[in-house]
C-alpha cells in the first residue's frame, strides 16, 4: 500500500528542517509527508577538530539563526547531533514571544552518547520541545533511561526513499557492491576490504568521507577491486545504488537502524545485512551476516548468484502493507500535532 504523500495545509503552517551536515536521506524522504523545507547546514572545516569548533560551529549557527529569524516559521525540527542547536533554537524562539513555533529535535543514535549528552542542560532543554523523535524502540527505552523523559518522545523509524526504475534483473557487466559508510568506529570496513580481496572479480564502491576514511588507515594497501568513492552528490549516489548488484548495510553495533537499508528496500536492491536484533526484526529480507570476512564472501556470491530472487524479496518488503502502515502510524499523530491550531 502506497504511503500518503500529500502535504498538510503547508502553506498554512510554514515548517523547516535543519541539519547541519551536507546531506542526510532521512528529512528528504519524509518531507513530503510532513511538508517541512530541508535546510542543510553543512560544516566549512570538518578537520582538525579546533578549526571545526572555533569556525564552522559558529558559521553554522548563524546561518540557522538567520533563516529561523527571518521566515518565522510554525514548526521547526532540528536533526540532532550537534546537540547544542535545541539549545540555539530554543533561545531563537524567545523572540516569538508567546506565539513560538512547535519544536522537534530528531535524535540519531550518536545524540543520546556520553559525549553529546555531557553539553550541558540538554536534558532540560528537550523537555521543552514538544516532540523529541527517536528512531526505534530500542532508542526510545535508552532515552528513557538516560532521563530524558517519555512524555514528549516519540519513534519515527526511517522513510523508505523513493527510486527509479527497478530492475529485476541484475546489472551488467561485473557484480558491483555498494557499501554506505560513514567511517564510524561501529562499521567494520577492514572485514569488507578482505572479503573483497577474497572476490577480485567482484568490485566494491565504498562511498562517504575519503578524509575520514585516510585518517583511519583504510586507504592503504587497498585491494584492487575497490573504489572509495567519497562523498557523493545525490543523484551520482542514486544512480550508483541502481546499478548496483547489492548493498552492504552494516554495524557492529545492535540498535541502529542503517539508513543504507532503507536506501536498499527503496531501490528494490539485494541487501546484505549485518544480523544485529533490531536489523533482523526491521528489515525481514535480507542475507543477514555476523560480519566476518567468510560471510561477507560468502554473502557477496549468493547475491550475486541469485539476484532476481533477493531482490524480489527487498522489493516485496517495500511493497507490502505491513512496512508502510507501521510507518503511518508513528508518523500520522506527530503530523496532527504539527498542524493543529497552534
């Protein structure tokens, strides 16, 4: 059953998202349904770190302040972390007066660590929001359990996005698999690139952050077959993720939610997951591996073997009515409160 993509009185209720990244697949997948703007906020200097505080932060609270001051909106959502922009926009929204917009802060899992939970009075600075989104039920329970109180959190697990064309044939030419990557410390990269240099007639496209990645060592003695892409422009990503044999969606890490697999159930494409609890009980097609390079190997030879009938079962999950109606129902009361009279 095909969600429902019509706005909700947009023009009446004027709705903005910010994130301060270059570019995030969640806020666009959902805006339609919401009929929120996207505002990317992305950072001047991701390294070294001191630059990144002392220039970039401050650049980019700027920029929101001058856009929230000067279209005034109904609503705004605040993709979090950094954690100190509900902070920013709660002091923003003083200037409104009594007449303040609704506020959402859109937590990913890296929100609720130590390290982003430490900026001080977050805790208290969410429970004036009135909505607080986390992304699964998994999340929801550590929130809850780190204080920051069940009365305004809600889950929104990701949107599906919307692709092309889907083939039910595989590609041509060599088996080509696509792996999202953020190089973060809970993606085991180095299990990929051995497994790939197990495969040397099968190529890898590993996109994200080239910096990051040559400042962890992965790009040294990279196997032949593998391209680390960096960061790639929308539709240069979306058109790799079409031709591609199969996605490589993986964590060490349970409770993540893996926007790549989403990306997956979107394009019809064969996923090869990591078998975490929460990924296994979101996603239920799938060639589900424990992330050792035999299984990736291993993985990588039965998609390729049998295409058509792994992406048939990614594009029935995409299809069915289950998927899309336990979306509806976490998303249709969050948009009710957003576009009630304020």
């Amino acid at each position: 059953m095909p969600l429902d993509h019509t706005n909700f009185d947009n023009k009446a209720r004027k709705q903005i998202y910010f994130a301060w990244v270059e570019y995030q697949r969640r806020p666009t997948s959902m805006s339609a349904y919401f009929g929120y703007d996207v505002c990317f906020v992305p950072t001047l200097l991701a390294r070294p770190i001191f630059l990144k505080v002392l220039l970039s932060y401050p650049w980019q609270a700027i920029r929101t302040a001058w856009t929230l001051v000067r279209q005034r909106p109904d609503a705004v959502w605040i993709q979090m972390p950094p954690n100190f922009v509900a902070h920013l926009c709660l002091l923003l929204c003083l200037v409104y007066g009594r007449n303040r917009p609704r506020l959402v802060a859109d937590l990913h899992n890296s929100a609720l660590t130590r390290h982003w939970l430490s900026v001080p009075f977050t805790r208290r600075v969410l429970r004036k929001f009135d909505l607080v989104l986390v992304h699964n039920e998994d999340m929801r329970a550590l929130a809850v359990d780190l204080g920051l109180g069940a009365g305004n959190l809600h889950v929104l697990e990701d949107r599906s996005p919307s692709f092309g064309a889907i083939a039910a044939t595989p590609p041509d030419g060599r088996p080509c698999f696509v792996v999202p990557c953020s190089f973060y410390k809970d993606e085991p990269v180095r299990n990929v690139l051995e497994a790939a240099r197990l495969i040397p007639d099968y190529d890898f496209m590993i996109t994200g952050p080239r910096a990051r990645a040559a400042g962890q060592g992965l790009l040294d003695n990279v196997p032949g077959n593998v391209t680390f892409t960096g960061f790639l422009p929308v539709d240069e990503y979306d058109a790799l993720v079409e031709r591609a044999t199969g996605i490589l969606c993986l964590t060490t890490h349970d409770g993540v939610q893996l926007s790549a697999a989403g990306e997956a159930v979107g394009a019809g494409k064969p996923m090869i997951v990591s078998d975490k609890p929460l990924l296994l009980s979101l996603f239920t097609a799938g060639r589900f591996v424990d992330n050792s390079v035999e299984a990736l190997r291993d993985a990588c030879r039965d998609v390729a073997g049998d295409y058509a009938r792994y992406a048939a079962q990614t594009i029935s999950l995409r299809d069915g009515a289950e998927r899309n109606d336990r979306w509806l129902a976490q998303a249709t009361p969050i948009r009710t409160l957003l576009t009630s009279e304020l």
